[in-house]
C-alpha cells in the first residue's frame, strides 16, 4: 500500500497564562541553589558558593536542616545546627529567602517504635521503619509539626519561602529497599494491604472474582511473593523469557499490591504537606520529591500516583534529580531530561524542580569526598573537563527549566565546592541568564510540536523490571533530543483535553485502558488528528479481543521471541531494540500497512506506520529507542523539525534554544508562525557538541 502522509504545521506557542502555582510571584526567579552541608563535613565550602549566588542575583536558597529523628512529642532537644544555618542566610541581607530540607530518619527506636513496625524482606527483618504503620505516620506528622513551628518562630520567619519535607531510601520517597529485596512483608504493611482491599473490593465475593481465588479473603490477604526472581533488579540471564505484564487474573494481587504502595505512599506525602500548611499557617510551600515515572523500575515502585497530588492543593513544588538513565545522558552533548511528565505540572499550578547536582569541573582541594557518594562508580562517569563544558550542560539545564515553566536548584551534593568558579555563576548573572528569566517570566503554557505521553495507571500491570530500562528512558532521552519541540504529559491529563494541540503525539505505554479511558482516548485523537506514535503493545490489556487494533487500526500478533530491530525502507540504516527474549513479542502482520523495522532474529515487522480515518498511526512495537530512530519518524510523517540532525530544542513565540549532541552543520529553521529577527526562516551553522544556539524570534509576515 502507499503511504498516505499528512503534511502539518507546526503550533506556535500559544500565549495561554497557565494557574498560578504556590510561591511562584516572580516566576523568573527559577533557580535556586542548595548546599549539602548536613551530609558531610565540608562545610568551608558553604559560605564562599552561597556568596557567590547571592552575588549573580539569586534569592532563594534550600539547606538541609538537619536530620530529624521521628518524635513521640514535638520537642527535638537540639535545634542548633538549624537556628546556625537560619542566622547565617539571616546575615545575608536583604533579598535572601530559604527552604528547609526537613530529612526525616524512620530506623528502630526512633519515636520508641519498636521492630515490631520495621520493614521485613523475604530475606528477613530491617531495622528500617515501615511507613504504612499508622504510628509511624503520625510521628512523622509530629516531626514535620515541631520544625516548622519552630523555624516559624524565629527571627527569619518572613524569609522562608517553604520546606521540604525528604524520607524513605535516599530522601526521594522511594520504597526502601524495593530494588534489591522486593516488598515489604511485615505485619503491619500486611495489614496495612489488607485495609487497602476492604477499601476497594468491600466483600470477599468482589476480591475472589478479581484475583481469581476463591479461598482469599480480605481478612487474610497477603502480600504477594515474588517467584519470579524479578529481586534484585539486575540484568536478566541470558535466554530468560521476560513476562511484559501480570497474569490476570492469577497476578491481580500483584497489581494491587502496586496501587496501594503508590497509594500509601503518596497519602502520606499528602498528610507531610498538610502539616506544612497547617503549621505555616497556610504562608509557605510545600516541597517533596516524587513523580519518577520515566525512572524508577517495577510497579512497586511507590512513584505512580502523582496524577493525585497534581489535583490535590497540598504539595507546590515536586522536585527530582536530572535524570541518571543512562548516567552519560546527563553530562556533556547529552539530552538532559528528566525524570517526570513535567509539562503536566504547570497545568495544574504546581512547579517541576529539576535538581541539578552536576559534579562541575571543580572541587575545593580540601574538600573530602563522603563514602556514600556512588557516582565515581558508574561506568560512564565523568567530570567536565573545564569551565566552558561545565557551563553547556547547565545552559542546556536551565534553559529545559525556563521553556518547560519549571525550576531547577544547582546542588554540591556532598559539600565539595563544585559551584566555586564564578564563570559558572556568570552564566545567570549575564545575558543568557537574563534571556532564561524572560522566558520563565512570560509564564506562558509551553506548545511543543510533540507531545510524549506516559500512564501511570498501566505501569501498574508491568511485571518486567530490568526491561524497564530498554523502554521509558531511551524514549524520553530519544523524543528530547530529536530536533523536535517536545512536551512530557500524563495520560489522564490528555484524556482531560489539558495537553495543548500538537502535530505528533507519542504514547509511551497506553497497554491498559479501562472502557471509558480507552474510549476517551479515541475521541481526542479523532478531534486532534495528525501524527500519533505508539510503543509495543497500546491497548494489549484492554477488554476486548484485540486492543491494539481498536487502538491503531493495525494488525498485530505476538509471540515470545527475541528483541532488537533494524530499519527497513524510508528507515533504512536505523539500528535499534531490546536486548531480551520478552512475552509478548508484538509482531505486525497488517499488509495495509509500510513497514519500517524488522526483528533482527527472524525478519518479522517491528515497527510500521498505516493511515486510518485521516491519523497517521506510526507503530513501533519494538523498545530501546534512539534519537535518530525519533527523528527519522517525525522527518518521515512530516512532522516540523527546528533542526536537520537530532539536537535538543526548546522554543516559545519570542526565543528558539537549540542544543547540539553531535559536531558538524545544522539546519534550524523557526517554529511556523515565526521567523529570526533578520526575516530569515532558516539558517545553517556550524555546531559543537555542548555549544548552545539561542535565536531571537518575531511574529512571520502574513501570506
């Protein structure tokens, strides 16, 4: 059949002023800057880099507090290293606003709870303390209550802006433990599941029809035990079949078990925030990290209900480390992106932090490097070499927070004096800086060429753990440096007609789609048309006999071969795909269709694009994307590129920001609807890797 392409046009940026979030007045004062003091013993490198920040114009700080103890009263007996920190940025003079990091350490004897509420593995008990006991989330309450008021109390009251409330493994709200030992067995998370169960089944006669059991009961479920060897999440052996998803409805229990820890834990995020609130008397943000949909592997990965918090008014600010998958994708001609759906947030009123602990070409001669810091250990670590490498990234950086309306904070995660050199602070005391908080201050609604969009809801089903690394970073790396304008959203958001119209839209993983969620979704794309890109196996979990089908119009079968792809056709030469024998394998078997990738094992079709009621579905079912790979897709449906080679590109209706990933000439050609300053549309240039291009634009003359 030949292919039938549409010819779209790419959406200028709308000028469409998005809610106002929480603690966001000056909306282009978007970074802030954090020191690690309380982690290691550095702290000579505190006041230098601090001075330094408030000289190139920044006013908001964030320090880690302390590390508080859960509390049965709210009477901590040493508020020293805190009031320290508070006098010190009181010292600063005017302009200087801070945010506590309040890091809350949940161990045995903590609040005198006792083993009997620690987290017990399959291999035996912790001594860490589980957050599903009730007790422990009400001394957590406690803890969060006695801090505030008492930073509230204190002379510099007026100049906190917020606090940040961190807990379970590493601060980040993941589940502790989970990626090496599984779930959490203990009594009380048991019981915890089992009111989570009456909550949602209420009968026994509803959870038997859902897990397929007619001996489960509600009074004595338990937490499923994983047989599969899916603990630790290492790369599997060589051969293993990889099951995609749960068995339903014999793995039910899994998938329930997955919502509830995400329940249980975003509740508990929920109750932090309240108390911030509560005892702020309503004047300060509330900061967590959360959101790790595109990072954190498994469905008990605790990190799949943020859906909830973004209409809920008690969290402001969600913050998350760039992304580290794979670690070189943070460093120098990488693509920088990060680890949530961070367009959504804006829609909702709440801001995105990214947090930029960049290891910077520098490090103060005395400063020692802590025995936690794991960075050195990664395979594709490494320092920018100098100052000129060092500030590409950032710019890179801090232009993705100021198109994407978010923030960021640059972090000296262990007190090591990276942020010493002042050219890096020239990089927002100076033009490009200034050019950054114009942008951010326009507070407009960000309108990509391309939307990429994931689900939390079907992350539920994955059963895969390790293949998760094949299947959401290198799509999210891929998609942010194609040479596309590109917004990161989640599904219910586009379901609620919130995503702003674009002329591609790429599905991340819709595999599971309830019969009003699945139909919602066929009515926007009907009344949004264009370019839609899905990954392996839309609609494969639905109700029905084939959801892909009902999804894309395509033809598919499955199998439980071998992953990895090579282009074929327009796609000739593109290399990509897995590296696991996965059940199911998608194959297409659609001769409506113009194939675009083959399996490498045996020649069936990975990937195809066919034309149904006017959309262009393109259908890759294969996973371990690339930016070339992305690229090629939207050049082929005639999506608008900025740039003819893969590169990372940001723009608004005044600015165009291009990043280059690789050497040599580029073509960048303006958003439709504008054109540079000069009156071109084009121009060609000559890039490095890590250089950055930022071109002026204006309103194209009328036709």
């Amino acid at each position: 059949m030949r292919l039938s392409l549409l010819l779209l046009a790419l959406l200028p940026a709308a000028n469409v002023v998005f809610a106002d979030a929480k603690a966001d007045a000056d909306a282009g004062d978007f970074l802030y800057f954090f020191h690690n003091v309380a982690v290691a013993d550095n702290r000579f490198t505190f006041e230098p880099q601090v001075r330094l920040a408030k000289e190139a114009g920044l006013g908001k700080f964030i320090f880690n507090s302390s590390r508080f103890p859960l509390v049965a009263d709210p009477k901590p007996a040493d508020w020293a290293a805190t009031d320290d920190l508070l006098g010190f940025f009181e010292n600063m003079g005017p302009g200087v606003t801070v945010a506590p990091r309040i890091s809350l350490m949940t161990n045995v004897g903590d609040a005198g709870l006792t083993q009997d509420s620690a987290i017990v593995y399959k291999k035996g008990p912790s001594r860490i303390l589980s957050w599903t006991d009730p007790a422990v989330q009400e001394a957590a309450v406690k803890a969060i209550h006695s801090v505030v008021t008492h930073c509230e109390a204190s002379p510099f009251a007026d100049h906190i802006w917020g606090y940040q409330f961190s807990g379970r493994e590493t601060g980040e709200w993941i589940p502790d433990g989970y990626r090496v030992h599984g779930p959490d067995y203990s009594d009380t998370n048991r019981r915890a599941f089992q009111r989570w169960l009456k909550a949602r089944y209420t009968t026994d006669e509803t959870l038997q029809a859902a897990w397929g059991d007619a001996t489960v009961m509600l009074d004595n479920a338990e937490v499923p035990v994983d047989k599969d060897e899916r603990f630790p999440v290492i790369p599997p052996k060589p051969g293993r079949i990889i099951k995609a998803f749960y068995d339903l409805p014999a793995e039910q229990n899994w998938v329930d078990y997955s919502e509830f820890v995400s329940d249980e834990n975003a509740g508990n995020l929920l109750r932090l925030a309240a108390e911030v609130k509560s005892a702020s008397a309503g004047k300060k943000a509330a900061i967590t990290f959360y959101g790790y949909v595109f990072e954190l592997p498994g469905s008990i990965c605790g990190h799949l209900k943020t859906g909830m918090l973004l209409r809920n008014s008690e969290v402001d600010f969600f913050a998350a480390p760039i992304s580290y998958a794979p670690y070189a994708q943070r460093l120098s001609s990488g693509p920088g992106a990060a680890m949530g759906a961070v367009d959504s947030f804006p829609l909702h009123g709440k801001i995105w932090v990214n947090e930029d602990d960049l290891h910077t070409h520098v490090k103060l001669k005395d400063a020692t490097v802590p025995k936690w810091y794991w960075d050195s250990s990664k395979p594709d670590f490494k320092i920018p070499a100098n100052a000129a490498e060092t500030t590409g990234i950032l710019s890179r950086n801090l232009a993705f927070s100021a198109f994407h309306q978010g923030a960021t904070w640059w972090m000296d995660l262990y007190g090591g004096g990276w942020f010493t050199d002042p050219k890096i602070w020239n990089l927002w005391s100076g033009d490009f800086g200034k050019k950054m908080r114009a942008v951010r201050s326009e507070r407009t609604r960000y309108s990509p060429s391309v939307a990429v969009i994931v689900d939390e809801e079907s992350r539920l089903y994955e059963k895969f753990t390790w293949t998760f690394k094949e299947m959401y970073p290198p799509l999210r790396n891929a998609c942010n440096a194609s040479g596309a304008t590109v917004g990161f959203y989640y599904l219910d958001d586009y379901l609620d007609g919130l995503v702003p119209p674009t002329a591609a839209t790429v599905f991340v993983n819709a595999w599971r789609l309830d019969p009003e969620r699945e139909q919602t979704l066929k009515k926007r794309l009907h009344e949004r048309g264009g370019v839609v890109v899905w990954q392996y196996a839309p609609g494969f979990l639905n109700a029905g006999s084939d959801g892909i089908f009902f999804l894309t119009g395509i033809h598919t079968r499955h199998d439980d071969g071998m992953t990895g792809s090579h282009g074929t056709g327009p796609l000739d030469k593109i290399t990509f795909g897995g590296t696991v024998r996965l059940d199911p394998r998608i194959i297409i078997d659609d001769p409506d269709t113009t194939p675009l990738s083959l399996y490498n094992q045996d020649g069936t079709v990975s990937g195809a694009v066919k034309t149904v009621d006017g959309i262009t579905h393109v259908l890759i079912a294969d996973h371990g994307w690339n930016a070339g790979l992305v690229h090629q897709l939207l050049r082929l449906t005639q999506v608008p590129l900025v740039t003819d080679t893969p590169s990372v590109t940001f723009a608004n209706a005044k600015e165009l920001f291009v990043y280059a990933t690789q050497d040599g000439p580029v073509t960048i050609t303006a958003p439709a609807g504008t054109r540079f300053t000069n009156g071109d549309t084009s121009c060609t240039v000559t890039v490095q890797r890590n250089a950055n291009h930022l071109l002026s634009l204006e309103p194209a003359a009328a036709p």
